[in-house]
C-alpha cells in the first residue's frame, strides 16, 4: 500500500502543480489587462520564493511528522533533562 501511494503521490502532485500553476497564471493574465495587478506579483522571485518556502514547509513537516527514528545506528550527543548524554554508534 505505502509503494502504490508513493507512485501515486509522485505521479499526481506535479501534476497538481502544472494545474495550480497554469491556473494562477490565467488570473495574472486577467489582473494585468485589466491593471489591477500590484507590482510585486509581476518579479518571478515573488513566486519562487513562495514555492521554496512551501517546499521547504512541507519537506520539515514530512520528516517530523511521517518519518521513525532509527532504533540503531549512530546517536549523536544529547541533553536527557539534567544529564548530557554522550554520542553512541549501535549496531543492535
């Protein structure tokens, strides 16, 4: 189940995207020629910067909320309460 909503996931969000894209390119179409388009949605940085921050929202968001914490491997140093305590490699 997880492999087939990995594909689908894949497969329909970019598609999702062209959609949301091609979409709100339309509206600035209309916003232009009718010149009520303010000024900082015509600079492509505004967009870019907007996606990167949904990128980078939804990647932080995928690896808090939906990714486990590995039960071995290496751990580095860390604070439990009152005790530091120190970096650990384990292989069970």
């Amino acid at each position: 189940m997880r492999i087939v909503l990995t594909v689908l996931a894949l497969v329909l969000l970019p598609t999702a995207g062209f959609f949301l894209w091609a979409w709100c390119r339309i509206i600035v179409r209309e916003r232009r020629l009718a010149g009520t388009l303010p000024a900082w949605q015509t600079l492509p940085w505004t967009w870019l910067i907007i996606a990167g921050l949904v990128i980078a929202i939804v990647s932080i968001l995928y690896l808090v909320l939906l990714t486990k914490r590995p039960d071995h491997g290496y751990f580095g140093p860390r604070s439990d309460f009152d005790q530091v305590r120190t970096a650990q490699i384990s292989t069970v």
